[in-house]
C-alpha cells in the first residue's frame, strides 16, 4: 500500500483534493471514480514525504491513441454497438467488462481496436464520456452529452437504449428526405442521358436517310439535326466543359457560402421547401427530446441539437434560439417569432411549458412530423415521377417527331400524285 495526494473535480465541478491509500494509481482512479471524482493530479508519496507525480496523459483520456482520432464507425457499427453494451449494463455486467467482452468478440478490427482503447481508458479513472469524447468522427456531441448525462445520473444503461432509438430514428428520417431528393435527380441524369445518346448516335442516322431524298427540311427537324452537329463536332470540349461545370459547383457547395446558398435554395422550392422543412423540425424536435429527457439543461441541449440540424436555415434560427432561450426566455416564446418553424410546432411547445412536460410534447412533435416527412416523401414521389417522365418522354418524342416531319411530308407528296 502506497499513500497518494490527489487533486481532481466531483460531479458538480467542484475542485477537491485528498490524501488516500491504495496499492496502485489504478486502484486510486477507480477508487475516485467509484466516488464521481476526475482526478487533475496524482502524487505518490514516498517514504520521505515527498510526492512524485504520476503522468495523467491517460488518466484524462484527452490524448487519444496514435491513430485513435482517425478510427471511425458506421452508423450501422454505432447502433449495434450502443444496443450490445446497453444490454450488458442493464445486465449487471459492470463497463470496463462489458467493453472487454465486445472487444473480444468482434470481428472487425475496428471495432475491437476501439474497444480496447476504451477499455483502457475507463480503467485507468477516465470517465465513460471522456474516453468517447476522443473520437469525434465516431461520436457526435450529442452522444457524448448523452453519455455523460447519464454517467452524472446512473442511468447510463437508460440513456444508451434511448441513444439506440435516436441513432435509428434519425437515420430512417435523414434517408427518408435523401430518397426523395435523389430519384428525381437520377431520373433527370438518365433522361438526359438518353438525350445526348440519340442526338450522337440516333439523329445522324436519319440525316442519312433524309440527305438522300434531297427535300427541304422544316424548321423543327433543322433545330435537332443542328443540335446533333454541334454535339458531335464538339463532343469533347463540350463534355470538359461540363464537366469542370459540375466539378466547380460540387466545390463550391461544398463551402460554407455554397452550402448557405443550396439550403436557402431547396428551402425555397415548391414541393422539397416544405419536406426540408419538415425534416429539420422532426430531427431538431427529436435531439431536444432526447437531451431534455436525459437530464441536460435547456440551453446546453438547444446547443447541441444545432450541431445536428444539416440545414443552414435552420440551423441559423436554432442558434437564435439559444441567444434568446438565455436571456431568460421560454423555448415556446422565442419559437413562435421564429418563421421557419410551423405554428402548429409553436404551439404544442407552449402547452408542454406550461405542463410542466416539455419532453413528452417534444417527442410527440418529432412523431407528427417525421410522420408527415414520410407521408410528403410518398405523395411526391407520385406527384414528380408522371412529371419527369411526361417532360422527357415529351423532348423524346419531341425529337423523334422532328425527324419524322419531313418523311411524313414526303408521304403526303407522294399521295397527292
């Protein structure tokens, strides 16, 4: 047994100090953690009195493993991951064993790298949260928050099964809105595909067999066959130049200016504005509800959600909204003067305020409008797909038509003789 004088702070962020016995600094870390101490400093006294200080490099979990940043799970890994060590704390199974046992039995090296860095670091005094905290590429804030709010309280096995529906709901949500944004767009590409193939390769087959009979061309069948010659005597240019096109705008939405300008453009349009709008709400709705309901105060977990909102308008009125919610304000007050957010959201806020059950009405507004995000993804697939096919299916025929103009003609010539 070996004294140590440590210095670190309790779960309210008081600093304390202590002199304690243990027969290692691991045996101390887990003495203090068992307390809900994050030990700062640690002094192994020796028989002199003195105290020699013990590197704390590990004890924070600040440092992370050479290479520890750039590990990352999918969202797939994720879940399952959190699902496997909820089950396994609700089970009795203390953490440090629970991460031994995942690390043993996964497969992916990964995975089992992660865990055992994990592992190491909750064994050696670092709280949960913290080891999580060094792999940010992995776990986002609100994870984090989560974890640590469940920590503080003792119910991380609670948190991590709430973190399993969050992780899973956002993710149908988010693949919800990606669907309906992506099939128009695919079909848009392989309908102008289909353009350029038959003004290359098709319309000069029936200049062909239109050269041949020497007759004057109408003015539609010119266009297209002039539209083919242009393609074809410019094919490469052309193709460079839309390419560096598309490769200049991928950059440039791929800024923060861009991004401000495709958000505030999709939020604009007539069918997707609404849907995105939706969307943001249900996940903004959804990350409040699960914060709140875990145990982080109102202004940290508004915070927070911003981080998890992809729109940049709404994202904007969210960080508004913690400026306000500061000062003093009700969430459902400073919400109504926002005009990004329905009236109806606005309203069932209020009611859960005054409730004294603002969780409860949060969740039940992500439910409606991820219920209706998934009502608008399916009533405009319908509404788009007979748009989009009438549209190219029109500039097809439109094409064949042309060219036919002037066989039709010479057909009528022919049995006018």
């Amino acid at each position: 047994m070996a004294d140590f004088e440590y210095q670190g702070v309790d779960k309210s962020g008081k600093k304390v100090t202590g002199v304690l016995s243990a027969t290692s600094d691991g045996e101390l870390r887990m003495m203090l953690r068992s307390q809900g101490v994050r030990p700062t400093k640690i002094l192994r006294k020796d028989s002199s009195g003195r105290g020699t200080s013990v590197t704390l490099s590990r004890i924070m979990g600040r440092e992370a493993p050479a290479g520890g940043r750039s590990l990352s799970l999918s969202l797939k890994q994720r879940i399952l991951l959190t699902r496997q060590l909820q089950v396994m704390i609700s089970s009795g199974i203390p953490l440090v064993q629970g991460l031994e046992i995942l690390s043993d039995q996964s497969a992916d090296p990964t995975i089992r790298t992660m865990l055992g860095e994990l592992r190491d670091k909750v064994s050696q005094g670092s709280f949960f949260w913290e080891a999580l905290a060094a792999y940010p590429r992995t776990f986002s804030k609100i994870y984090v928050a989560l974890v640590r709010a469940g920590e503080s309280s003792g119910s991380l096995d609670i948190v991590l099964k709430r973190l399993t529906r969050y992780l899973e709901d956002s993710e149908r949500l988010r693949k919800m809105v990606v669907g309906a944004l992506t099939y128009p767009a695919v079909v848009c590409v392989v309908g102008l595909g289909v353009v350029i193939l038959m003004l290359v390769l098709v319309i000069p087959k029936f200049e062909e067999m239109l050269s041949a009979n020497q007759t004057e061309l109408p003015l539609p069948t010119q266009i297209v066959i002039g539209a083919s010659h242009f393609l074809v005597n410019n094919f490469l240019p052309v193709t460079g130049v839309a390419a560096l096109a598309l490769f200049s705008a991928i950059r440039f939405f791929q800024t923060h200016e861009g991004k401000v300008l495709l958000d505030r453009t999709l939020f604009t349009l007539p069918v997707f504005g609404g849907l995105i709008q939706k969307g943001a709400v249900a996940s903004f709705t959804r990350t409040l509800q699960t914060l709140i309901t875990a145990g982080v105060n109102l202004v940290d977990a508004v915070d927070i959600a911003r981080t998890t909102v992809d729109n940049v308008v709404i994202a904007d009125a969210v960080s508004k909204i913690r400026g306000e919610v500061e000062t003093g304000k009700s969430l459902s007050t400073v919400v109504t003067g926002i005009s990004v957010f329905p009236k109806m959201a606005a309203q069932m806020i209020s009611v859960g305020e005054a409730t004294g059950n603002l969780d409860k009405m949060l969740e039940k507004v992500a439910d409606f409008y991820e219920a209706e995000v998934e009502s608008a993804v399916s009533n405009a697939g319908k509404l788009i797909e007979p748009i989009i096919l009438v549209v190219l299916g029109g500039l097809v025929a439109g094409m064949l038509v042309a060219m036919y103009l002037p066989m039709f003609k010479l057909a009528g010539s022919g049995g006018g003789m």
